[in-house]
C-alpha cells in the first residue's frame, strides 16, 4: 500500500512524498513562465548551473567532469552540497551523477543515475548520498511557459530519522523554486 503525504504546497511548488513499504519517492510539480525570455534555452543545456547559481547556500559546488555541448548532450557532474542535517549527525553529503537528455519538439527530460566519483574529485569530508535517481521532465507551452514535473529518489543516510524523512523532498522544493523565482522576475 502506497502512502502519499504533501510536503510543500504553494503558489511556487509542490512536493508529494509516497512511501511503499521502504521505499520513499517524491514528485515536485510547478509552472514557469516568463514572457520575456525563451525558456528553451533557459531551461536547456545550462538548467544545472543555474541551479548551483541560485542556491549557493545549499550547494557548495558543481564541477563537471564532462560539460555537456548543447541541449541534447548528456553530462557527468559532481554536486556538493552543503552540510545539511549535521546538527543530526549526518555528514556533508556529495552526489557524482551522468544526466542523460531526451528531446523532441516540445518536451525535455533530464534523467540523473549515481555513478562511481573519479578519486581525484572525492570531496573531503564528505560522504556520498545512499541513493539518487530522478527524471526532470519539462513541458514547454509555447515560447514563455513551461510545467516541470520532478519524480526523483534521494536517500541521504541509512537509516534515516523518520522526523527527516521529508528533508530530501524540501530541499529539492527549496532549490526548484529559487530557480523559478529568478527565471520569472529576470527581465532582458
């Protein structure tokens, strides 16, 4: 039996997490728009940087181990975030992913696997997270528009303290809706 919880819901966001049996997924679910700019190529080959850019307080570093060319190129990324839950005893957590694109004419997907961090890029300190898998999938309305719908896994610790088990889906809201805010108020 799957049991559904609402994490965040607001004029930004939402974030639904569902539990089966030890399972925990979330789906994080907002609108975009911005008459001013293409979201094409706002939301394209870049989306990850711009995450990093507009949540430094969250993410310490982004460092590509292979840059992506255009907007159909998959990527390898090494993400540092920053010491989240150490009050809690939970180390600062990194994440090595490969980001594979799909595209077609109105819609791209991001899809993001853990992969085995090269040693030389190993943080210190750090601890890889547990588990990760997710696929962004962007709709485009037109030129100025555009849903994003978020289905991802993000397992920090073993074990985690069922009073965090939300975390994950919060911090994924915190960093989607950032991103939105500056997209809709940037002005050329």
């Amino acid at each position: 039996m799957t049991e559904e919880t609402v994490i965040v819901s607001n004029d930004n966001c939402n974030v639904i997490m569902s539990k089966t049996g030890t399972e925990t997924t979330f789906r994080l679910t907002m609108k975009v728009e911005n008459r001013c700019i293409d979201l094409k190529k706002v939301l394209g080959a870049n989306l990850y940087d711009l995450m990093a850019a507009t949540n430094e307080d969250l993410i310490e570093k982004l460092v590509y181990i292979k840059k992506p060319v255009d907007d159909k190129d998959y990527c390898d990324g090494l993400i540092v975030l920053k010491k989240i839950g150490s009050d809690f005893g939970i180390k600062q957590k990194y994440l090595c992913l490969r980001i594979n694109v799909y595209s077609d004419l109105n819609k791209r997907s991001y899809e993001s696997i853990l992969i085995k961090c090269p040693d030389e890029l190993k943080p210190l300190d750090c601890e890889p997270v547990k588990k990760s898998y997710g696929i962004v999938e962007i709709n485009y309305i037109g030129m100025h528009k555009a849903e994003v719908v978020y289905d991802f896994s993000l397992e920090l610790e073993d074990n985690m303290p069922i009073f965090l088990e939300k975390l994950p889906g919060k911090l994924m809201a915190k960093i989607f809706t950032r991103v939105k805010v500056f997209i809709e108020n940037f002005k050329v």
